[in-house]
DNA sequence: AACGTATTCAACCGCACGCCG
DNA sequence: GCGGCGTGCGGTTGAATACGT
C-alpha cells in the first residue's frame, strides 16, 4: 500500500477556507495506517456512528471528524464489499446513472456493498470511457454526434444496446417535453418549469449536477414534492425507482404524449403505484403494464389507455 | 534497467442542508 | 429568522502503481 506520507502533506485542490475539522494543526491526512484502522474499527464498533467531529479525540485519533467518517463509510464498515465490480453489478450502475446521473450516493443505496466513492471512481475510470467507446456520451446517455460507428466493434454495440439501454421513456409526470440533446440551456429551461431539485427526506441534493435530462425530469418532481410536504418518502422513491429500472415500464411509456398526472387516478388494484401530495391534488405515478390494470374502474383504464400508452 | 506516461482510487475539499438553541 | 454545528454529497487531487518505450 502507499505510506501514509507526512502528516502535514498538502492533498486536494485549494487553499481556501477549510472546515473547522481540519484546520487544527497537528491533524494528520493522508493515507491511513492498519493501526489508525484498527483504532477507528474498534471504536466505531463499541461507539456506534455518528459524532464524528470528537470522535478523533474520544478514539485518541490524530484526524479530523471527517477523515474519520469517510473512512469508515469507505473502507472500514463491515458492510463494504471489496473487489471487482460484477457485470451485473456494472449493468445496474449504467441503468441507474441513465436515471439518476450523477447522483452517486443514491446508486450507491441501490447497490449493496458500494461506496458511492467506489462507484464514481468507477464510473469515471471504466464505465465512461467505455461508453465513450461505445460511441455514447456518458453524461447525457445519448449518442455522440461525432461518432463514427464502425470504430466500435458491433458485437460491442449491439451488447451495450440489449443488455443495458432501456427503450427512451417519457414519464407520465412529465409537463414539458424533452429535448433531445442534453444541451445545458435545456437543463435549465427545464430546471425553470419544474423548480431546482430541492432537499428531501431520502437525502440533501445538491443543485449542481443535475446533467441526465431523464433523471432530471424525474427527480425533480419527486424532489419538489418531498420538499413540499416533507414526507418520508423513501420508501416510495424505491418502489419508483424499481419500477423505472424495468425494461417493461420504459416500453409502455416511451410513445405516450404528456399527461399531467393529477389527471390520471391509478385502480386501487394497481400494485407499485406510487403517490406524491403536490399542492392540494395527489399525483400519482403508475409504475406497472397496463395487463395488470383493474378493469372494474373503467375511467381510470380509458385515462390510462388513452394518455399514458 | 531506467525513464516517461497513463491509470487507479483513497482521501481531500467546499458546499449545502437539517437540526437545534 | 438567525447562526452554529454535524453530517453528507459530488468534484477533484495526487501518490502509488501499471504499462509502454
């Protein structure tokens, strides 16, 4: 492994402002040591997590909270699985950055065992060159204008086609239209009609990297609606979000027209239904094939035949 | 073997948000 | 409403390592 290095070696970008933490002197960074390991491990195991700006002093530590923390959550939990990332695995990490983008903590949860860390080291060590390769960008999922095909291999091509890309989805919350190039005057165009992505109760957002257009449109509206009526939605941003990773779901809404979804009333007897409070009305996302739909609410089935098929 | 270049990934940074007094 | 604190996020850095000449 690499030495720990000096204690008060420079790493990082900038020489600004530093937090609290880490202005102390004496505060050690850089790589950590199988004894500064052993010490965080242990503490953390009879401590629990959290408190971890005087957990460096409480452990008996030379490192700020935040060094302290990252490495547990990176390195040190018991949870954390090592080694190389499966195909499956790599598979599940090309879907959800379609969806989410660059939203890498909220890859990570769906993924067991990955560090959001690992999984954007990932990402930007492997998986964007290799759709770069591919002729995709890998910021907008879209093809590169300036690609020329045949400098992929086309079993590669068709590969990447079939087992990762879903068919395009409009999702039915959807109330302005998509533009097909991820254009940044796009994003914001879009970020201006359906607010900034805000703060919810599955994680803080940051309003910066909101660079997948269909991730986007997505999350700002659970975003806006998190935020409005603090709700813990958690669980329902998972059944969502399972819904929107099938392959099924993305083909039933990928020719559709926009319909607002307040119009639309799922049947009751619709299973992964997902319901948001925006405002006074409820919206609701159907998240299944319109095979399961309960025929006995005959208007909620014309509704959905007719503006969501 | 020696050197230069590319790649990997652990660790750092600033910033944003929620909570609480 | 305001400010301090604790926490978590995404972007970036750079030492270690791998690879090529």
């Amino acid at each position: 492994m690499r030495d720990p290095g000096p204690a008060s070696a420079s790493r990082g970008k900038g020489t600004g402002t530093t937090t609290p933490c880490c202005s102390k002197v004496g505060i050690k960074r850089g790589p950590w040591t199988p004894e500064e390991d052993e010490v965080l491990a242990g503490f953390v195991r009879r401590e629990g997590e959290g408190q971890w700006r005087t957990l460096p002093k409480r452990a008996g530590l030379q490192r700020c909270g935040k060094s302290c923390r990252l490495r547990w959550m990176n390195y040190l939990r018991p949870s954390v699985k090592r080694g190389h990332i499966a195909p499956d695995e790599e598979d599940l990490i090309l879907r959800l950055h379609r969806l989410l983008g660059n939203r890498w903590s909220l890859i990570a949860g769906r993924i067991p065992g990955r560090t959001d860390n690992e999984i954007k080291n990932y990402w930007n060590t492997h998986l964007s060159k290799k759709l770069i390769s591919q002729g995709i960008d890998p910021r907008t999922h879209k093809p590169l204008l300036n690609h020329n095909p045949s400098s992929s291999p086309a079993h590669v091509q068709d590969n990447y086609n079939a087992s990762t890309f879903t068919p395009k989805a409009t999702y039915p919350n959807r109330s302005v239209p998509v533009e097909e190039t991820g254009d940044e005057n796009d994003l914001k165009a879009v970020d201006g009609q359906l607010g900034q992505p805000q703060n919810s109760g599955v994680q803080a957002h940051n309003n910066k990297n909101w660079q997948n257009v269909e991730g986007l449109m997505m999350m700002n509206s659970l975003g806006q609606s998190y935020a409005d009526h603090n709700c813990n939605n958690e669980d329902i941003f998972s059944s969502f979000l399972d819904s929107l990773m099938e392959d099924e779901y993305a083909n039933q809404y990928h020719r559709g027209p926009t319909v607002h979804p307040a119009q639309f009333v799922p049947a009751v007897s619709l299973a992964s239904t997902v319901s948001f409070n925006h405002g006074n009305a409820t919206w609701e996302l159907p998240g299944l094939r319109p095979e399961t739909e309960s025929l006995g609410d005959q208007q909620n089935a014309v509704l959905y035949n007719n503006h969501l098929l």
